[in-house]
C-alpha cells in the first residue's frame, strides 16, 4: 500500500515573536533627550501598499564619531550609554521609532549608514538593508553599495531628514519603490 504524504506549511519569521521578546526601552540606543539624540522612525509596507501591523526592526551602527560598540551587555539600558544596538516593534499602524544618534563615518571618506534587519510575516528568513544619512552626497556617491546600484534602486536606501534633525525611511518589502535588500552568503 502506498502511502501519500501531505507536504507541511513552511515557517516563517512571525508574527509569533510577541512573547519574550519586547524588554525595556528597546527601542532606544540611548535615552530620548539625551544630548545628540535623534528620531528614526518609518513605515513598513507590504507589496500592495499597506502597513504591516506586526514586523519588527532591528538596527546595528556606530555612534556618532564612527566607533563600533565593542561593549557586552547592550540589552541592558541604563539611559545614558549608547548601546549601538536596538529592537523595535512596529506598532498597529505599521509605524516603528527608534532614539539613537546620527552614526559616525567608521573611516574616511565613507558614508555613514545604519545597518537593519527586518523579521515579518510571510518571510522565511530576516532581511537585510541599510539606512544612509542624506546630507554627504560625495560620499553617497562614491559608496560602493550604491554606486552598483541604478540610481532609481539608491534612493531606497537614503533616508529622509526631518524638520526636527530626525530621519525617516520607509521600507517596502515588495512592488514599487521595493527598498534594497542584501544578501550575506
């Protein structure tokens, strides 16, 4: 007798991940108000356009004068250390913040960048992607990231600065405007 076997549904990166994970401001690299501190906020959307209620965000840099933390213990916020780590859920409305600090260049002449991953339903694995500040248009345009990709890809990488000295960056996993997204083999 042969027996037929019903392939299983895959597994995806959420959006189980509510329990355990959230602790303590760990949305915040550094205290908000902290002297040097900015707002990083954005949307995620999903290839039609619409707010994703449930993924999670977390970002890696420097801080402001270019150097790597090279400290343990960054779960642990205590308010005044920048920790150069950060997780963030996205909330009901597809929006996700952050206090951190401007990232430093980590050597001359490059262009500074935040580092991401993003966990979501419907991915089976994390993606990867960078935030590039937008003021040092000589370095954004000698970085070897962007200059390999068309300029149109670019721009989904650069944020946009706020009124209030904060960033902005949207991230859309597919369809128009898809932001770039890295593969580390």
């Amino acid at each position: 007798m042969s027996t037929k076997l019903v392939p299983t549904p895959g597994q995806t990166v959420g959006p189980f991940y509510g329990y355990a994970l959230p602790y303590e401001k760990d949305n915040e690299l550094l205290a908000p108000g902290s002297p040097g501190s900015i707002r990083l906020q954005g949307t995620v959307y999903d290839g039609s356009g619409q707010a994703i209620p449930d993924a999670i965000l977390e970002i890696w840099q420097p801080d402001s004068e270019g150097r790597i933390v090279q400290k343990t213990g960054s779960l642990v916020r205590d308010g005044y250390t920048f920790t150069g780590w950060g997780r963030g859920a996205v909330g009901n409305s597809g929006v996700y913040t952050f206090t951190t600090v401007n990232p430093g260049t980590t050597k001359p002449g490059a262009a500074a960048f935040i580092s991401v991953a993003i966990f979501a339903r419907g991915l089976t694995n994390r993606l990867f992607t960078r935030i590039y500040l937008p003021e040092d248009t000589e370095a954004l345009a000698n970085d070897p990231l962007l200059t390999s990709l068309e300029p149109e890809r670019r721009t989904t990488l650069i944020a946009r600065r706020d009124p209030d000295g904060g960033l902005t960056f949207d991230i859309r996993l597919q369809g128009e405007g898809e932001t770039v997204f890295l593969d580390f083999q």
